[in-house]
C-alpha cells in the first residue's frame, strides 16, 4: 500500500518513556513524541488550585512549522486513501480512547472539576462520533458526486464530461475546547471531521486539561500506528498561553481552522486568518445566550413543571454549555408570577459546582456581580455556596428585568457563560416580539408552547427562525443530539458561518471543497467518480439521485 | 395566497413611461421604477467612445435602503412560497427575456463591443440557467433534508425527533460583471441562483451596459408582477461610482454579496463585508491565469494543432473571460519550437479587437506594454490593428518566459485581462513542477496529454489539483458549461471561498444554511420536513437516502 511508505522524518528526541509512571507530556509532532526546551507545564485542580501531577512542555515556533511540514506531507497519501483503511483508523480511535475510559474519566475529573457521570458520558459521545465519521465515509456518498456525461453531438457546441466531489483542503488546526474536554477537544468532533474528510490534524491542547489532551493524543498516535496511516495526519501541541495558537493559525500551510469558545477568542482567530496572504476558513462557535419562550398556554398549564425543567437546564453543568438557556422571555400573566416563583425556589436549592478553570469562575462571579448590582435588573433566585472549602465554586443565579430595558441596554444580551440566566418579561406579544429583534444570532432557540397555540405565533416564529440554527419545541436546549439531522451554529455573533455546523456528520463539510474533473481520463479519476460506480455509492449521474453503475 | 398580500409601499414616483422611446432609465425598487435626483448617466459604445441613446438615473442612500428594506420584508413571503410557484418565476424571467432577444443583443453589442453571435449565445445562457434553477426548486431535493426520528425509549437518554433543511438567507446583493453584461449580470447566474433560493436580490448595474441593464431589469419586472411575486424580491440601482456598491454592501439588512471582477474590487467588498457589525460571506470571483500544461508526448504528435487551438482560446472574446488561459508551460524540446512557431504564426494574425470598456482596454495596453519592455520575458506573437478607426482595440500577445525567471518574478503570476498569454518553458519535469507550485489559485488548470502520459505525472497532477477548481484534459478552460457538475471556484486568489461554484446549479448553496427543528410539531414544519414526504423529494431518513413518505 502506497501511503506505508509514509514520512517519518522527525526524530524521536529522547526514548519514548513516560515522565511519570501514567503521562507522557511531551508534544506529538508526526504521531510521534518530541521534546521541546521551554518551561514545564502543569495542570491545575480547579477544585483545588493545585497542580496536579504530570509535566507538560511547552511547544515552540520549530514544532509548529514541524506538525504543519509534516501534516502537509502526509495529506498527499491520506487524502487519497482507501475509504475502508480510513473508517477502519477512525474506529481505531475510538477503540483507543474506550479502552483507556477510566483513567481518562479520573483525569479529566480531577482538572475539569466536571463529575464523573459526565464525563463517562462524554467518553460515550466521544468514540460515538468517531463510529458516526467512521460509517458515514465507509458508505462513501457524502463526498456529493455529480456527474455529467459527455454529449459531442449537442448542437450549437458538444458538451464535455464533466464530474465533481468534494476534496479535503489540507491541515486543520484543531482548538481544544475548555468545557468539553473529551467530546470538543483532541479527538472530539472537530477532529473526528477533519480527520474523515481526509485531512490531518494539528491539535493546539486546551491548558485546562494537558493530562487529559495527553492521554487522548496517546491513543490516536497508537491508532495510527496500528492502522498504518501516514504519521503526519496527526500531531498536537502544548501551550499556556496565545502564542503557538497564534502561529499555528498564521502558518501558510494550515488550510482551515476551528475553534469553541468566546467571542473575543474566536474572533481573534478569525482577523488572524483574515490578514493572511493566503486568508483560511475559520470555524468559531462563539457565543449564545440561547432564548427560550414560554407562551401563555405553557405557563398556564404547567408553570411549576417548566420552572423546574429549567432550573435543571440552567445550572446543569455548571452552566457550562454553549448551548445553555441563558435567556427566557415571556409575556406577564398571573401564570408568570407562579412560574418565577417556582423557579426562584428550584434555583436557590441548586447546589454549587465547581467551575472548569480559575478564569472561568473569575469572570462568572464578576458578570454575576454586575447583574446583582444593576439596578435595571433584579434578582429572581440565587444559591448558595454548599461546600465552602472548594474553590472556583459557582451560585446559580437567575435575575429578572422588562422587555423595554432589555431591549434599552445591549449589554443584557451579552453571554454569562455560568449557571446563569435572565428572564425577560414583556408587557404584550409585541414587546415579546420586539425583544426577540433586539436578540443576535444563536446555536439555539426553544419555544415552550401547548400544542394548540403555537400556530398563533407564526409571526415571532419567522422572527425566531432568523436567529437561529435550531429551533425547539418544548424541551431544553442543553443537550447537543450527534446525528445527521443536528444543525450546531448560528448567525452571527454565535458562529463566525453559520453555514456549517460544528456537531453531527455534516461537519465533515467544513473541510472540504468541490474540484470538477473535465474529461478526464477514466483509469485516473477517483473511483467515486468512475464509471461503473465501483463504490456503489449515491452519485447524481445526469440529473438522477443514483446508486446504478452509469 | 398568503404572499398575494405582498408589501408595494413604495410609491410610484413619476408616470411609468421610458424615458426615451425604448429604454427606462430610472431605478427600479421592488419592482417599480422610481426617479432619482442625481446627475444622469449615458452608456458608452467602447467603439467609438461615444455616449448612447438614453439616460440613466445615479441611485442614492435612500433609495439603497429602500430596496433592502423592501427586500427585507418580501423576504418573509417569498422564502416560503410553493416552490411550484418559484420554478413559474424563473421561467417567466426566461421568457421575457427571450422575448426581447433582439433589442437585448444589440443593445449589449453596442454597451459591449461584443459580437453578436457571441451575445446571442449569452441570451441563451442566460435564460437556459434561469429554467435549469427552476427545474432544481421544482424537483426540490436540493435542500438537502435530513430526518431522524425520535427513539423515546433510547437508553441512557432519550433521542429527539430532529429534522434540517436548507434555508435561504435573505437579501443578496449582486454586482453585474463586465465581462458577461448578460450571464453574469441583470438576470445572470448570481440572479438566478439566488432567487431559487429564495433570496430577494438588489442588483447593482454595471455601468459598462446600463441600457442591457435596463432592458433585463424590466424583464424582471415584468415577471415579477406577471407571477405575482412579492414586488420586493428584486430591485435594481445604478451608480457609476463604488458609492452606491459600498452602501450595499455595507447595509445591515444586506445578508450576501456576490462580485466578479478584478481581484482589487473583489478583495475591497470583502474588506468592507468583514468589517460590518455583523460580518456576511461575499463571493467574490476574481483574477485567475488558468495554467495549460502541454505535456511532452502531446507536443510531439501535434504540435501545430494545439498552437492553433490555443491562439483561438487566448483571443476568444479579447480574452476577457475568468477562464482566458492566460499561462501556458511545458518543458523544452524541439516539438515544442514547433508549437511556438506555429503559436506566433496564429497569434500575429488574429484580428483586433473592441474590448470592453475604455478602462479595460487601458489597463491590458499598460501591462502589455509592461511585458514587451520587461528583459526577463520576450515577445513570442504579436498581432496587427486591424482597424485603425475604432477605439479600445487589443492586439493579442504571447509572451515568452523560462520557469527559472517566471518562479522568482511573481508579477508574471499576475492575471493581465484580455488576449494575453505567456508561455513557462522549463527544463525539466522538476522545474515545471516548482513553476506550478509558485502559482496561486486558480479557477481552471489544463493538461494537454496523449492517452498514454497522463499517469507518469501523478505528482504534478496533485500540485495541479491543489491549485484549482477544475481541472480539464486536452481541452481549452474558456467556455464554462452551466451544469449541475460545474465547478466555478478555485483556491485564493482565484475566488476568495473555494468552497462554492458561481457558475451550475450548486452555485444555489451560497445562499442557504442549515436549520433544525427539533421535535417539531407536523402541521408547522415546512412541507420538504414532513411525514409522508409530502413534494416527493430525496430525503436522509434515519441515514438512508430515500424518497420513501417516512
């Protein structure tokens, strides 16, 4: 097999043994561990504040242009592989990662103060969607072949053959994100897409959680090695700090770029790449305050259930999801009144949590503060500290404020991003309305509404939809299904295009592009776009959706 | 019908008569000829430098919010329209422009100095991708419709039940092309494609042909009111300035824009879209010198044949197409002093040509002129004026280069737009191989080959592959089939997003993204989401591609 021969031009600098007995800290550079010089890392119990064991190396400038030589060297072979080696490497990921689950469920615990449960499930949705890449390019029709065959014959001029797919673009930078440390970081979904389009990897390692990116980053290299892909396609780098996330961002030979997180950090990536000679596509979930409306019926029927159901959603996680309902609107109504108070109750008995890094809750507790001392919001519920010997701990807090100030004072729609959320309450449907205007674009927006009302509301649902990239009825948004079907980004402010989607199988398009091949010789064009369909993939052959072998 | 109660607040300003017996000039604003106060503009026959018949109105700010205000709020009818209905329109807009087929081309004939049996053709171009976009909204799968059902009972979580679709953005900008004053223009294929899917479109005119402006403006309008459409899917502005362009790329309800033109006026509207508030995609298609490589066993046996064909190819049209093969590169050999003897021969006997605007043809003189005086390139064709009396003639040029110099020069790298071309000779398959990689991206790359050749060359052929969008053998790049495999977009800067076609019936896709709706209730869900798959389309129905009603 051609890509056997692959690179393996780095040197292993030191032997290949772990600094301590369970963490190899050293940057992957080629599915391959290499030593850099700069100052040890450590990671930080967020419970805590202490560091916990395990030494991680900074990288450098040097390893950057390295991943990138070699990522590039590595896409003429990867690119091109056979699609059954490519889902079978896939697999081979998810595997590796299954069968470290515990020791990566205990780490990922100890530096993400996340609770175990969690994250046994994130573990779950981590090889889910490695399987899900993995099947999706073993059934091969997602590269969208279209082919048009010859006409020499057409009058005024022949028409040529003419056939197109999607090809991957070439090295993807890859951001670990802070609060999914398995299922949005090294080998999370950015990567499982990246990796399936046919494009390698260079992974910039979250600092809140280099344990646990090392013992990931350890099971895709042996994946890689088992499977005999081209080292290339995958390495990843440590970092305290912006510069390598920097450099790897400006290098000419990335070709696209994604990224979780806030709005400040994905937007400097985006004018980094931007002011390129070469500008690169840039995939930023930034933020969402992710509005939910309850409309009169709902809050009549059920006000005490959905407060409740909610209170759950807010704090779930510490609040700690891009998709956390941090904005509710309803109309005043005596049902309303039932509702707050409901919620007020369910909020104050939230137990607190520890938040994911020391930032993170350092700014929760500075926007809380904000809110708390603003005189145009009030109050709603809030909780307690419940153990008062862990840091870095988050109260729940819901606040309350009219529809005219919301609207009045842009800085209420900003993201708190924490168990937080604002309740906003209209006079009448058209402040409703109005309110739901003054919002930017979201992951998500979610309507709580009886089954007979909603089709009164056509108006606020055309004016929902534009907000949008998905759109619930009657359940929570927290919660991210990893389907075909799941649309996970919106207009801006919450995604720099929400013409993709960063979560379920179509994010593999993030990373490729359509070539046309005219006229080309048959023994020479890829085999989806050969005659005989020799995948025995969908194409559209002249016009027609079709598996037959045109 | 609901969209019958379309928006047509804004007035009639002025009786509805042309301003001269065959053309209105004044602004059209949802459908409806409005007057401006500004200086009038002429059109000018490149020709003869002189103005034409008729006047039209400079646009202003207020009539630049009036159309995205209009477009705005049509938008809200038309995204939703029977897409039986939108498939009527588009054909309506083909058959009143055909109806005027005549008047059209002479018309553009004297805006453009183009032939006529060249703007012939464009007519029916332009009204054969108006009928295939109304064939795809009528067949209706393009919206890519994903279904996954809920599993209530999953373990450990329920699933939702979750469906997604393309939806269209909104109001689209479209920047009439000189090149193509009508397929790329009025009604062209940013038009086109942008009202399948079902975007309002606000044209700004060039005003290289106002008159065939007006003429495919009215068209328009014809078939808007013809059909019944909301009056504010399309108005239409002239400016011969950037002002009026820049405040429609810059209004905040503008949601997409779509250019092609030189890299300079591309790249300035991307600057301007980036820097908005809420940042929107611009498709800018813009310079390209669509690299032809004559490989050595084609050069043997048919030396003077390709010369031939390709002295047409650089001359066709002035040159003035995207696709113009403005660089040739081959190794050296004596077949190849062959091919350049007969390639002079023919270029010094091709007729002199109108180009198309008297800025045009002054910017391809001074680069001509560039070249011949430039020590490092010699002249290897040249052709006479063959008329001396008309103005903005183009002689067509070869130039010569050695890879040596062409790789270390990259001004040589630079598009020259009209009936130019420059021939990369290198010394060997290394060299021709690090010729291609100095290039940047491109719109087309060509390889002429014997049968036999082709697969020795497999590294060149993914250089090639890297640096474009389509990729042709032995054929010339001018002449771009609007076709549902189409690729009309290469790597930067060729376009500034490769990830999208200008040009076939994919070119649909830069107007939509995805929506989800999650458990969702039936009887509000669009028609392409339902159960029972009410318009008979291609659905993903729990991942298998089916028209079955699940």
């Amino acid at each position: 097999m051609r890509w056997l021969t692959a690179l393996n031009y780095l040197p292993v600098v030191g032997e290949n043994k772990s600094i301590n007995k369970d963490m190899n800290g050293k940057n992957i550079i080629a599915s391959t561990y290499v030593n850099a010089n700069e100052k040890n890392l450590n990671a930080i119990n967020p419970a805590t504040g202490l560091a916990i064991e395990g030494d991680f190396f900074k990288a450098n400038e040097s390893l950057v242009n390295d991943a990138l030589a070699s990522a590039t060297e590595a896409f003429q072979l990867y690119r091109s592989i056979n699609k059954d080696l490519k889902a079978a490497f896939l697999n081979a990921v998810a595997d590796e990662i299954a069968a470290i689950t515990e020791e990566l469920v205990k780490r990922a615990a100890e530096e993400s103060g996340l609770p175990l449960p969690r994250l046994q499930g994130e573990v779950g949705r981590t090889t889910g969607q490695l399987r899900l890449f993995a099947n999706l390019v073993a059934e091969g029709s997602w590269v969208n072949a279209i082919i048009e065959t010859a006409q020499p014959d057409r009058q005024p001029l022949p028409k040529s053959d003419i056939r197109r797919m999607m090809i991957p673009i070439g090295p993807v930078v890859v951001f670990g994100a802070s609060n999914f440390p398995l299922a949005f970081s090294v080998a999370g979904g950015d990567t499982a897409s990246a990796l399936a389009s046919g494009c390698p990897v260079v992974v910039k390692a979250h600092p809140a959680h280099y344990g646990t990116s090392a013992l990931v980053g350890e099971a895709i290299k042996k994946a890689v090695e088992k499977t005999n892909m081209p080292n290339g396609i995958f390495s990843m780098l440590y970092d305290d700090g912006y510069e390598i996330g920097a450099a790897l961002v400006k290098h000419p030979l990335t070709k696209a770029v994604t990224f979780t997180g806030s709005f400040k950090g994905g937007m400097a990536l985006v004018k980094l790449a931007d002011e390129r000679e070469n500008p690169i596509p840039v995939f930023a979930e930034m933020g969402s305050i992710n509005p939910v409306i309850f409309l009169p019926d709902a809050l009549t029927n059920k006000a005490e259930e959905l407060a409740k159901k909610y209170a759950a959603s807010i704090s779930l996680g510490a609040g700690q999801f891009c998709t956390n309902p941090g904005l509710m609107l309803a109309i005043e109504s005596p049902s309303l009144t039932t509702f707050k108070k409901s919620l007020a109750d369910a909020i104050a008995a939230v137990p607190s949590a520890t938040m994911l890094t020391n930032g993170i809750a350092d700014n929760y507790n500075r926007l809380a503060t904000e809110v708390i001392n603003n005189d145009k919001a009030s109050i709603l519920g809030i909780s307690n500290l419940t153990d008062k010997d862990l840091k870095n701990q988050s109260k729940a807090i819901v606040a309350e404020i009219s529809a005219t100030e919301f609207i009045e004072n842009p800085e209420f729609r900003e993201e708190i991003f924490g168990p937080y959320s604002l309740l906003v309450v209209a006079k009448d449907l058209s402040e409703l309305e109005s309110a739901i205007s003054s919002l930017g674009g979201q992951l998500t927006a979610t309507l709580m509404a009886d089954k007979e009302e909603l089709k009164n509301y056509i108006s606020l649902l055309n004016k929902l939809t534009d907000k949008t990239g998905r759109i619930i009825l009657n359940g929570v948004p927290t919660g991210v299904e990893v389907c075909a079907s799941m649309q996970h980004g919106g207009p801006f402010p919450a995604t720099n295009d929400s013409r993709f989607t960063s979560v379920g199988s179509t994010a593999i398009y993030r990373f490729v592009r359509p070539l046309a091949y005219q006229d080309w010789q048959q023994d020479l064009l890829p085999d989806e776009l050969k005659d005989g369909n020799p995948l025995n993939i969908f194409r559209t052959v002249n016009q027609k959706l079709t598996k037959a072998d045109e």
